[in-house]
C-alpha cells in the first residue's frame, strides 16, 4: 500500500540512503533494523510523508506522494498509524482523550468513540492510566499510548518506531502479539527495531522479512539472524 | 462577519484540542483589555475637544464691526455705501447697521449710563457675521478706507479664531491618538497571538501527525484568539465607559470646557473598538495560524 | 540601580543558556518600544496644554475694572476710598487708577479719534489683576455698592478664567493619560516576561537538573528581558521624539495654540521613560524567575 | 553515598513503593528492572533529590536531604551524574554545548571545558554530530548525549535511566563498558533498565547487584537471573 522507489535522503547534504526501495503490501510483516543513528526513523518518515524524498518515488495506496496537497497527506495519515519514537502528545488532555486524538482529528462523532478506546486501554494496559496526563506516565506507559493512539482508526499500514524500547520482556512481546494479530487481519506492519530477540521471537508466528539498513543501502537480512 | 459568527458558535470537541489559556494567550486578553481602555479615553477626549471646538466657535461668534466716524458727507449716503460694498463681498453671511440703543447698550460697560448719548458724535456700527468661509478682512478693509472716508473695519473677531483652530486640532490630535492606540493593539494582539501559535508548535505538530487538517487546526486556534481578543476588548472598554462615568462631571464645574463624558448617544462609538480588535485579532490568528502550519509537513 | 548596571555588563558564557528570542520575549521588545512610543506622544500633549495653560492665563490677564461714574461727591476722594477697600482685599495682586490718556485709547475703537473725550463726563476706571488665588468678586462688589456710591465692579475677565482652567484640566487628564500608559506598560511587560519564562519551564528544568543554581538562571533570564525592555522602550521614545520633531510646525501656524513638540529641554524628560521601562522589566522579570523556579525541584 | 531509609513514595496518594531501603556506595554497581510503571524512575528521581519522600529519609554525601536547601540541592547535582529516561536537552544549543551544560552551571572558566567534551563525544560515539541541535538527533544518539552530559563533571554517583532503550546490542555493550570501568574507578552506578540481556552481560564483568522493584517493594534478585 506504500512503496517506495528509488529514493534518496539525506540531511543538510550528508546522505543517510541512496536509491532505496521498499513496498509495504496488505498483510506484510517488515523488520527494520540497522544501528543507531542508520536512518530507520528517517525511513519511517519518508513512509508517513512526514519528510519527502529527495530523489525517487513514493506511492501510498495508488497515488504518487508528490501530487498529495496538504488536505491529502492528512487524509492518508488516517489510514497510517504509526507510533513515533519519542511519543508526543497533547499534554493538557488526559490519556484517554489523546488517544481518541485521531477520532477528533477526522470529526468521528463522540458517540462513536466509546468502545474501540476502551478496548485499546485494556490491550495495552492503560485502563487505570486513562485520565492521567502524558507527563505523569512513566517511559513504558507513553510508548504503550502511542501504540494505542495509532491503532484507533484501524489503519492500513501500521509503522512503529522502537515500540518496546522501555518495555519490559513480557509487555513487548503482548504488544508483537496484538501486532501480529492484526497483521493476520491484512494490515501491512513495518517495525523498526534493534531488539534482535524481539525479531526473533516474531519469527516463530509470523512470517517476517527483515530489512536492515547499513552504509546507505536497504538489506534483506538473511535467515542467518 | 458571518465567518466570525459562524466561528463563535464553535465546536466543543475540535475545541479541545487547544491548549488552554497558555500565559501568552492570557497576553492577549490583557493586551486588548488595556489597548481598549486607553482606545474609550482617546475617543472621549477627541470628542469632548470636537464639541469643544463647536461651542466655542458658536459662544465667540465671529463677528466684526465697522466704524462711520467724522460726518464729511450726509452720514446715511456713506452707510449706504457700506452696505452695498458688503453685498459685494464675498464670504459674509449677514451684516446690519446697529440701533442707536444697541451701541449705547454696547458704551455702557465703559461709560456709565450717565453719559448722554444721543448728544455724542458717536461714530455709527454695522456689525458683519462671516460665512463658514472667511471672508477676506484684508481687502475689505482697503476698499473701505478707498471708498468710504471715516469708516473702518474693526475685526475684532480675529482673535478669536486661533483659538477654535487650536480646539479642532486638538480634535485632530485626539483622533490621531485614537488611531495610533488601535494600531499599536492590532500590532500586539497579532504579535500576541503568533508568540501563543509559536509556543503551540508541537500541538500543532501532533495534531498534523494524527491527520487533521490544516482547516480544523486553525479554526479551533482562531476561534481561542478572536474570543479571547473579543473578550478582553469588551473588558477594558467597559471599565473604560465606567471610568468616565464616574469621572466628576466637569461640565458642571468649568463651564467653558465641556466635560470627558460622552454626550449623547456617542457612547455607542465605543461599542466599535471591541469589534475592531475582534476583527483584528480573527484575520492576525488566521494569517499567523496558516503560516505557522506552512512549516510542518 | 548599581545592580542594574551590574547586570548590563553580563556573562557571556552564562548568557548561553538562555534561549534566544523567542518569540513572546520579542513581544517585550514590541510592547515597550509602542506604549514607550505612546507615552512620549502623552508627555508631549500634556507639557503642550501646561505651557498653554500658562500662555493662555498670561496672554488675556485676569484683571478687572472699577468704573467710577455720577459725580455726587468729589471724584478724587472716593477714588482714594475704592483704593483704600482694594488694599484691603485679599487676593488682589496689584491694582491702580488708569490716567485719561489710557482711558483714551481703551474707548478708541469704539468711538473713533474724533469723540473728545477731554469734554466728557467720563467714568474713572480702576484696573486691579488678582492673585494667583482669586479673590471674592461678589464680596467686592457688594461691599463698592455699599460703600462707594456710583462704584462698579466689571470682571470682564470672568470668562476667560474658565478657558484657562480649561487648560489645565487638560494637562491633568494629559499626565494622566501618561500614567495609564506606563502603568499598561508596566503591567504588559510584566505578562510579557512572565509568559516568555513559562514557555522556557522545559529549560529551567534542564538547568535545574544539570546543577544550576537559581541566581546563576535567574540573571541570565533577567538580564535578557531587562535589556529587551530598554532597548524596546529607547527605540520607542526615539521614534516618537522624530515622529513629534517632524510634525508640521503649529506653533508658527497657530499662534494661540503652542505647538505639539517638547519646548527647550523639557525632552530630556522622555528620557525618563526607556528608564522606568528597564526598572520596571527588572524587578518583574526578577520576581516572575524566582517564582517560576521555586515550581521546579 | 547515597543511602534510601525506609522511604515511602507515591502519586495522588497511589503509594508506589513503601518502606523501601537502599545504599548506594562508592565502588557499587546496581541494576534496577521492574515492570513498566513499577517506578523505577520514582526511585532515581528521590536519588537526586528532584522528589522528596512523602516518608523516611535520605541521605546524600553524609547530608540529610531534607536539610539541604534550592542551592544545596544543585550542588548535590554536580555530584551526581543522571541519564534522564527523557534526555531533555537545551535545543538551542549545540550537542557540544549542551554536553558541556554542567561546566557552564558549574561557573567552569571556558578554557578547562575542551580535553573532557571531545574524549567524552569520542567514547559514545558523537564526535561527527558534535555541531548538530538536539532535535536533529535519532534516539539512540540523544541517549547517548545525555550519557555524555551526565559524565563530564565526573561525578561520583552515576544513575542512569534506560540508558540503552534505543540503541542496539553492541553500542549497549560499550555503553556498559563505560561504566563498569567508571565503576572501577570507585564511583557507586544505578542503572535503571528492563534488558535482562544487558544485566547478564555485565554479571561477567562487574559484581552487581540487581533490585528489583515489585508490589511497592525492593527485592534483591536471586543468582536465577
Ligand atoms: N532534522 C535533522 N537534521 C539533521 N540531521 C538529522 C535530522 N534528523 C536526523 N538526523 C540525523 O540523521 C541520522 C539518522 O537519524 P535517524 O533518526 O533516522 O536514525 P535512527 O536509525 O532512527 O537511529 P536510532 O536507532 O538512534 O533512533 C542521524 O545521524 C541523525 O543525527
Ligand atoms: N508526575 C506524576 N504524576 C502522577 N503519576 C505519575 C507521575 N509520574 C509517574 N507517575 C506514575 O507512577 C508510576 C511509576 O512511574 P515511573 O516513571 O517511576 O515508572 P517506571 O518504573 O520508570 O516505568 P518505565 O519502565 O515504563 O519507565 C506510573 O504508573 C506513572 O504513571
Ligand atoms: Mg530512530
Ligand atoms: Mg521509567
């Protein structure tokens, strides 16, 4: 549903990536790794069009990213949920409403709301946490938020950035789990990560391509991970 | 204005999503509170100086006299003469020779009424009024003195008149200092709400990542700013209509200058000053809203 | 004021940690350099209605007349007796008989040069100029009439003192304008700085947290706004001395109404104003840092 | 050096942990885990004194906590180096200054910062991004700059807060590195982390003790780790 051709970026002139490709189909399942500082966030961005490529194409369901207004990319960040690495939010509503954010971001009536939030506080573990503010969550409860806010208008493609990097063993594999689950729905999942257990415990329920950045370029890591 | 009444009736949720009442949002409530105050006293004073003006300018009069003095020839030809030599002259709205009564009423401030005048060879008065546009004293006072022998032209008004330009340019001043206020307000308030736009960045930024669009955003900040403009603006003209309320009435007291207050229905202008810092402060927020999410992808 | 100064000369290296001009302290900047603006623009009215206050009671006087008429008793005796009350009036600054010659010339334009005034049975005419405080007219009056038969008293500059009074008023309502502005400036700085401090809370907190102790942020921050508050202020006041240096002489133009500009050296007073904007940017700056820091552990 | 007696903490009245205890020693190395939300960051906040127990006392360089005043409390800081979970930084200013931030704090003349930044910016890594603002970091380098800014005053107390949350295995293998050799040097460490990989990393090299934080109390963790 996204696909990337041929791209290129880099900041102030110092390239992260050259002429890179990636395509995230309806129930793909994609690592990616690479060391700190590689550009997995870069390429996450590149994804969400939050930044757009100095060379080459992006394609998000069908249509060239470049022809996107503004009133279009919004459109598209609907149907992309994603959990950023340093989870911002709206500090002056509570949990409960910043995950609703999305809903109120594309005028679903309040009415609506109800269920689907509730059952995301009690995937992720927040139901007690719902009316604190985000200041008062410890690292592991805003990364958990994050995962619910991008999860709450059941998105297409779901890109997370470092989802389980304050989590403890047992919450990150529930939260690869609740991936998994939905990638068996059909949603296209990209998770950039540099826990290699975590990959390979996903190994073992879904059949996972990791893709690793290094030098530039965008490898397929073999099965010898 | 049927945007800014659609923009008041809001929508509660979307609203929420401002942050509220940051300390440079207050700013701006306060800022207009206060530009708003000073706006009610400029107009007060400009008005009270306009009718000033007015009042003065109708107290005073602005007539002149002319003087037939030393009967050289029949004293009714030469008055006659007069008369029509002011027919003539452009700029003067009326003019009439006096009543024997009416110059002696006119002596007695300065002779006492024992003095008998009907046995004086008291110079004959024709009293002039000028138009709106001055007439030319200058030229009419050298056709006189070519034309009539013993008549001269007494335009004791002169003085006066400085005195009613200089009300009308305080009228000028005052206005001048009117203008100078709503547009050191419009220059904070829009500062204000940028400065309060600048410090939401990453509201803003969040809102944009969970797919709103630029439209929703804005209108949820413009609606804050311009209520809040709104609301400080009706604040301070209030305790500014209320401050000169309770002025003592110096009307009353001073007679000649006429009081701070508003007379009349002219009060209502005041009502316009919310509404220009309303206005103001919707286009500044819309303006500064849509180029502050401009930057974020 | 020795810490003021202190403080200008600064510490570089600490200086650093300071955010550079955010944008609600660019707004301490914008506000100090309008109302700074506005404030010369008060300042300047309320000295021009001061020295036309005195200009005004000075141009047209205030004396009055006792015009003595109807010979029954000896002129010259009961000319002594209105002398003798005068004298013993208080609130009268000064007052004497006016000769024939002077008298002359007052009835002149009314009556010409031809009317010999030698051959008439003239009134006598006593001129007398209050005190600074006014005496008791209608007293005086009573007591002529009582005393001195065929006295009267004219107070033709009845009407006039209201005019002078007049502007005075406006020099009081001037000045106090000037105060609400300074006031309004003092209280929109204050905000100003106060809301720049909660915007920087996050930076506070890093420094807190690295080992910073509050008087080493709290003069970084100070520093910032105090210096802002008197550049914006100075750049003001200069502005608004060229804008006054460049209006249109009215001085030349009006005669009677003295010009808007600052007479001989009285702008050095709108030095004053970039000043209190410093002291006052300085204490409320100092107070809202400690009070912002005293949130943070 | 820093020494926890019987401290009860919570927020809201939700008592956290109770009763607990704790030194940390020169020359002692501590490993801290608990599940996300068990407040472990709590804990290393009342370490450096950012909250102050709601019961019991503590105890920093022979000095009661309490009696220390704002001033005694920053000076406190100086000595005692923190990775914070959220490495707030001053975005203003350069990595290098900001790195160089408690010197600045600290009064340090200008001339004395150089050898220390760039050996510091050498050892994590940061020397090429040395230039950039913060915000222009990846996580991994962000966590690595405020590992960087909590070292260069040398403190003699080092708690860090998930300090390799976001980087991968080998730069959290020289991350420990690093502070088992400070630890050598008879400096007392507190890491707070949820990577039990990373702790049985550093058994091999280090006799660290490992607490852990659960039910609102701190347990040693047995030798099953
Ligand atoms: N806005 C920016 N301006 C300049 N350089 C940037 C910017 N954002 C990121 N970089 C640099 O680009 C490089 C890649 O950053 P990116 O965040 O994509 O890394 P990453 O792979 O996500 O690393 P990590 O695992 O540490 O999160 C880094 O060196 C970073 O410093
Ligand atoms: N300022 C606060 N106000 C209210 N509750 C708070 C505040 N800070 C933290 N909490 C709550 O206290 C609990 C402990 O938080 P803490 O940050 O110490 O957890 P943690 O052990 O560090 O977790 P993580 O591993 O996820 O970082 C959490 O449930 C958190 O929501
Ligand atoms: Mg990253
Ligand atoms: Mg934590």
């Amino acid at each position: 549903m996204i696909a990337l051709e041929d791209v290129s970026y880099g900041f102030d002139g110092r390239l992260l990536f050259e002429g890179i490709g990636m395509t995230l189909a309806p129930g793909s399942f994609h690592f990616l790794t690479g060391a700190s500082g590689a550009g997995k966030t870069t390429l996450l961005r590149l994804c969400y069009l939050d930044l757009l490529p100095q060379r080459g194409t992006i394609t998000a369901f069908s249509k060239p990213a470049a022809r996107l207004g503004r009133d279009g990319i919004a459109q598209l960040r609907r149907r992309v949920g994603v959990v950023h690495q340093d989870c911002a939010f709206l500090d002056h509503l509570s949990v409960r409403d910043n995950i609703a954010l999305p809903l109120i971001a594309a005028s679903v009536p309040p009415e609506q709301h109800g269920a689907a939030i509730d059952d995301l506080l009690h995937w992720v573990g927040l139901t007690e946490r719902a009316a604190a503010r985000p200041p008062e969550l410890s690292g592991g409860e805003k990364q958990r938020a994050a995962l619910a806010r991008a999860l709450i208008l059941s998105p297409d493609v779901i890109l997370a950035d470092e989802p389980t990097g304050n989590l403890d063993w047992e919450m990150s594999l529930n939260i690869l789990t609740l991936l998994v689950e939905l990638n068996r729905l059909g949603k296209a999942v990209l998770v950039a990560t540099h826990d290699l257990n975590l990959i390979r415990a996903a190994k073992s329920q879904v059949s996972a391509r990791v893709l690793r950045l290094r030098q530039g370029q965008l490898d397929v890591a073999g099965a010898g991970l | 204005m049927s945007r800014l009444l659609d923009l008041m009736r809001g929508d509660p949720v979307a609203d929420r999503v401002v942050p509220p009442s940051t300390r440079s949002s207050a700013l701006t409530l306060i800022i207009s509170a206060i530009m708003a105050f000073l706006a009610v006293f400029a107009l007060a004073l400009s008005l009270a100086t306009l009718r000033l003006a007015d009042r003065w300018s109708s107290a005073l009069g602005e007539s002149a006299t002319i003087r037939l003095t030393a009967p050289e020839e029949s004293e009714e030809a030469r008055l006659s003469r007069i008369l029509a030599i002011l027919s003539e002259t452009p700029g003067i709205a009326s003019f009439r020779a006096l009543t024997v009564e009416e110059e002696k009423s006119l002596l007695t401030p300065w002779l006492g009424e024992a003095v008998p005048l009907e046995t004086l060879p008291i110079p004959r008065l024709v009293e002039l009024l000028p138009a709106d546009q001055d007439y030319d004293a200058e030229g009419l006072r050298l056709r006189l003195e070519a034309e009539v022998p013993g008549a001269a032209l007494d335009d004791h008004a002169a003085w006066r008149r400085p005195l009613v330009r200089s009300a009308h340019r305080l009228t000028v001043l005052g206005f001048g200092a009117l203008g100078l206020i709503l547009v050191a307000m419009a220059a904070m308030v829009t500062l204000a709400s940028t400065a309060s736009l600048a410090v939401n960045r990453p509201a803003l930024r969040v809102l944009r990542l969970v797919g709103a669009r630029d439209a929703f955003i804005a209108r949820a900040f413009v609606r804050r700013f311009t209520l809040r403009a709104l609301t400080g603006a009706a604040l301070g003209t209030l305790i500014g209509l209320a401050a000169i309320w309770a002025l003592p009435d110096m009307e009353a007291a001073g007679g000649f200058l006429t009081g701070l207050g508003f007379g009349g229905l002219s009060w209502l202008s005041a009502l316009l000053i919310p509404l220009i810092a309303a206005i103001v402060a919707f286009w500044a927020t819309r303006a500064a809203a849509f180029r502050a999410l401009k930057e974020i992808p």
